[in-house]
C-alpha cells in the first residue's frame, strides 16, 4: 500500500512592522544620498528635485524621490528636522493655518466704505493686526484731473484652498497620477471647481448637500 502524506496547513504569514534603523547613539542610521535627500527635501518638499540635488539619477529621480518618502527611517528623520525647524523658527502648523484663516475669511468691509457718495479706505492704524496681515499693496496715483487710490489683498481663494487641504476638505478633488514600473503614486494633480469649493464650506457650516449633489 502507498503512503499519503497529508499536507501540512499552511501557516499564516506574519507581518513585519517595519522600525526606523538606529544607530547605537540613538540616531537615526541614513547612508549619505539618504541624509542629502532628507536636507534637499526640506528645502522645498519636492522629492523629485530632491531626488536630483542628492545626486539621485534624473531618469529615476520620481520614482527613488517617492519610494524614499515611504521608508521608515527617512519618513523619521525628516518628521525630526521638520520639528527641530519648527523650535528654531517657532513656525507651527497651527501658526500657518491660523495665517491662511486670516486672508481665507478677510472682507472688504474692514478696510473701506463706501456708498453712493464716494469710497473711502481706512487708515492703516485703523485696522487689526490681522485686517492689515491680509494687504498685499496699496498704490495711490495723483493726476491732474484727479487720481485714484487701489487697494489688493492676498490671494482669497488661494488661501481658502490651501485650508481647505490642510483640513481634508478637498479630498474627493485629489487625483492620483500613476507612473514609474512599480506603479506607486508620483504625483498629484488638485483640482478645484467652484462646486466643490461650494460644497466644502456646505460640510464646513452643517449645510446639506445631498440634494442639491443629487441633481
């Protein structure tokens, strides 16, 4: 009679989670295109070009500048010398997002009058620190039949939707632009449309949507 083995079950797979590497000082172990990328990327958050200024091949800078955002220990050492500039410039993200609430929600109503008469502007000590926060330029031109006095202020609906994707307002606008051989997300394109705007702010101030979404 032949024998059958029976066929041993086969045992689940078990998850590794992953560790930032340490040194045995405590600090955080990078080879030295690791340690530039890190320096490069603060410079301004691009991983691409700072793929490129760490010496990174330019054909495969998109590819290396992302899969080096996922790993454990640079993702760690570059939270660490995010927060060490934020001590050292005592800039937070609740002092950014406070900054752009300034000129999200400015009105125009705190830096002039007006009426059928004539419009007339504020004097500077007038205004708030945070009414004044939001002027971008004041020019005042004198001819002789007259002049004119103009007033701009920082881009409003810049800054409404920086917030509202430091808030996750814009979620259903993010669209993913996939390329490199290992398919992972190298890009992202946001796109704003009047209605989604709209609907933000709806969510933002407990309006319902559902209705008007419908049609």
């Amino acid at each position: 009679m032949k024998r059958t083995r029976k066929a041993n079950p086969k045992k689940p797979k078990k998850t590794k989670i992953k560790t930032p590497r340490t040194t045995n000082s405590g600090e955080i172990s990078l080879t030295a295109k690791q340690q530039a990328f890190v320096k490069e990327y603060l410079v301004d958050l691009n991983a691409t070009q700072a793929a490129i200024r760490a010496g990174y091949s330019e054909s495969s800078a998109a590819v290396v500048g992302s899969q080096n955002l996922r790993k454990p220990n640079i993702e760690k050492a570059i939270e660490i010398e995010m927060d060490k500039r934020g001590e050292r410039t005592r800039v937070t993200q609740d002092r950014v997002v406070k900054e752009l609430a300034k000129l999200a929600f400015s009105n125009m109503k705190s830096f002039m009058k007006w009426g059928p008469e004539n419009v007339q502007l504020l004097r500077s000590d007038q205004l708030s620190e945070e009414d004044a926060a939001c002027v971008s330029e004041v020019t005042q031109t004198t001819t002789s039949t007259g002049g004119t006095i103009r007033i701009k202020l920082h881009d409003k609906r810049a800054a409404l939707e920086l917030l509202g994707r430091h808030l996750g307002m814009f979620s259903d606008t993010v669209r993913n632009v996939i390329t490199g051989d290992d398919k992972s997300p190298l890009a992202h394109k946001f796109e704003f449309s009047d209605k989604a705007i709209k609907n933000a702010f709806d969510k933002l101030y407990g309006q319902d949507n559902s209705q008007e979404n419908k049609g």
